[in-house]
C-alpha cells in the first residue's frame, strides 16, 4: 500500500525553507531544484548542508541538480553548496538558465518524482509542499529538464586561476 498524497499549504519564507528542508529529507535518489538566485532560501545554513552532504553521501548514483537564472548568489554567498560541488562535482551540477527563459517565475524543486515543493513566483511566499504526488512531480520535474536542457552550466566544481 502506498503513502497517502497529502499537500500541505506554505505561507511565507519559514514555510517555504521549512518545506525545501523537508524535501532535501526525503530524497533518496534525485533532487532537482530551480530558484531565482538561491536568495532566502536556506541554500548556505548548515542543516541543509549536513542534509545534502548525507544525500550525496549515501548512494554514489544519487543527483542534485540546482537551476538558477543567476547563480552569483551561489557562487559568492554560499561556500556551503561550493563545498558541495568540489566534494561531489560527479554528482552535482549547478546550471544557469539561457535570456529566454529568464521570464519563467515560479520556483520549485522535486525529489525522487514523488515529492515537490513549489511556489506560485518568486516574489510570492505562498505555495504548496506535496508528498506522495508523483502526477505532480513528474510534470514539474518535465518542466525542468526541458529548462535544463536548454540551460548551460553555471558554476565550477574548480576554481581555475594563474
């Protein structure tokens, strides 16, 4: 028997964090996130790190997959998610989308096509943690691959220099 679907309404940033923090949880296998910029959204606090770290850790097979319109933020903000890269640039990518899809404007990230959180735009707290929706995640993880696929990597596992 399967776990009931169940969604569960977000409110504001906390919600928001609280829920993406819930998902990093959850994942066992894929994790695919797209924001803005990465901005207020918990990317660099240290249990999102530790929670990652254990994903990337537990399976040599496991994803996480991160999709920005900027990925500055990342990159100077976050040392935690740059550490990431370096340890697990084969199974972590950080894409930038190209000027055509910058218009696109409402986050989301899914994990294992079964669960997802997403908000209605960037500039709007609200949105919607399910779990154990996987007609849901998989549109939404559809939604992201064609925006990947035209997307371009966006961050270096190296930092390259003279």
């Amino acid at each position: 028997m399967s776990d009931p679907l169940q969604h569960t309404a977000l409110d504001g940033n906390a919600d928001y964090i609280a829920a993406l923090d819930s998902l990093c949880r959850l994942a066992q296998h894929e994790l695919f996130v797209f924001e803005k910029n990465y901005e207020n959204t918990g990317f660099n606090a240290e249990a999102r790190y530790n929670t990652l770290r254990a994903f990337l850790l537990s399976n040599p097979n496991n994803r996480l997959h991160l999709l920005a319109h900027s990925t500055t933020y990342l990159i100077q903000r976050c040392p935690r998610v740059m550490m990431l890269l370096q340890q697990f640039a084969h199974s972590m990518h950080i894409y930038q989308t190209p000027a055509h899809l910058q218009q696109i404007s409402e986050p989301f990230a899914v994990a294992d096509l079964s669960h997802f959180v997403r908000r209605f735009h960037f500039d709007d707290p609200r949105g919607i943690f399910a779990q154990n929706d996987p007609e849901g995640a998989r549109t939404l993880h559809a939604r992201f691959m064609e925006m990947w696929s035209a997307s371009h990597p966006g961050a270096a596992a190296t930092t390259l220099g003279l």
